[in-house]
C-alpha cells in the first residue's frame, strides 16, 4: 500500500514524504532501558520516505529478521522548507501538523550493527519501518512541551510520554536537525520514543494517541 499524508479529517496533503529525520534517547528513561548511555548532542538518523505505510487497516512486520519492537512517537509534519539554522519562530512557523507514529526497529539487527559501528537502516528504514497516522494540523496543539504520546497493545498501556520529558524538545530539535539537513514540506520529524519499548506479534491489537488529540486503532497482520 503507497503511502500519502493526511489530516484526521480525511483531507490529503499533498506533499511527498521525502525523509523522516528520526533522534535516537530523546527521553532518559528509553535510553536506560536499552543500557544506552544518554547522548550529549543529538543522535539523529534518517528512514527513508519509500519505508512509510499508513496506520489505517493494519500494518505487516518482517517475520524472518529477529525482534521487531515498537517505538509510539510523536511526529512532525513539515510544511515549508527549513534550512540553515532557522529561528524557533520560523520552525513554528513551518510545522503543519502532528500525529502519532511507530519507529519500527528490528532490534537484533540494531543491536549487531550497534556492535559493529555500522549504520542503522537495516534495522530502521526497511519496508513497512515507518507506520503513520493522520495529522491535526499545526496549530491544534497550542504547547508544543505539554503533547502527550500513548502506545496500548492488546489492551494494556505499554508507553505513555510525555514531550516535556523530551532531551531535546520539538523546536530546538528541528532547529538542530535543519542545521544539518534541509527539511523539505513533506518530511517528517520523529522526535523519540519514551520509556516501555517491547517486540511485536502478529494479530495483536494497536491504539496509538496522541492524548486529548487523536486516537487510532489498528492491528499487526
Ligand atoms: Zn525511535
């Protein structure tokens, strides 16, 4: 199934997904749970836009490579072009909208390419990686340090954060990461997982929130 952003109401956004931007132990209490020691300045890597799927109706995870682990984060649709250091105002400026996501993660994959100093896209920017919901647009969320990002499988809360317990919070975040990489309208930032990863099986029941501002149910296939 191709994949093409839009807003809760149903509304398509045409903008192509070029890059989601994605920063690793965002949240301290994520980092301690892999045994990751907290980074100083921003781990960032990139999924390609090719690997993105829509939550809606289901989503598949590779059944053949290890440990498949989901990651609920909040992500930030860009809408206008972001480049060289802009201001915390311009960044406001430019974000179209937010929503819940999955950074999926084949963890043993990561963890022996983490040994071996090697790249993560294996692991991170695979088919089917990147799972996202429907956007509210921008200017829904009026406190960009109070969203609220909720993960429940099977009827159980297994992740429920908070982007004031970010390292780096959404604005200085896009900031930093347009200082290194364009943005282009379209992209996607993902700002971190909290707290409570775990693997996935197929069959099991998924509702992604972004609290009090969207709510999703789906399942693994
Ligand atoms: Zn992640």
């Amino acid at each position: 199934m191709s994949y093409q952003h839009q807003y809760v109401d149903g509304t398509p956004i045409h903008f192509p997904l070029g890059k989601a931007v994605c920063i690793g132990r965002n949240y301290a209490e994520h980092a301690k749970e892999l045994n990751n020691p907290v980074p100083t300045e921003p781990l960032l890597f990139i999924k390609t836009g090719s690997c993105a799927v829509p939550l809606a109706g289901g989503f598949s995870i590779p059944a053949d490579r290890g440990a498949v682990h989901f990651e609920a984060e909040i992500a930030v649709l860009i809408g206008k072009p972001l480049s060289r250091s802009p201001s915390a105002e311009e960044v406001r400026d430019a974000i179209s909208g937010f929503a819940p996501a999955l950074d999926l993660t084949l963890r043993d994959v990561q963890a022996r390419m983490k040994e071996k100093g090697q790249p993560w896209e294996l692991a991170k920017s695979f088919d089917g990686a990147l799972v996202l919901a429907p956007f509210v647009p921008g200017d829904a969320v009026e406190d960009l340090t109070d969203i609220g990002i909720r993960l429940t499988l099977d009827g159980e809360v297994r992740q429920d954060g908070n982007s004031r317990d970010m390292l780096n919070p959404i604005l200085p975040l896009l900031q930093h990461i347009a200082a290194h990489f364009s943005l282009q309208p379209g992209d996607v930032v993902l700002t971190g997982t909290p707290v409570g990863v775990g693997p996935l099986t197929s069959g099991s029941e998924v509702v992604l929130e972004l609290v009090g501002l969207s709510r999703f149910e789906s399942r693994v296939l």
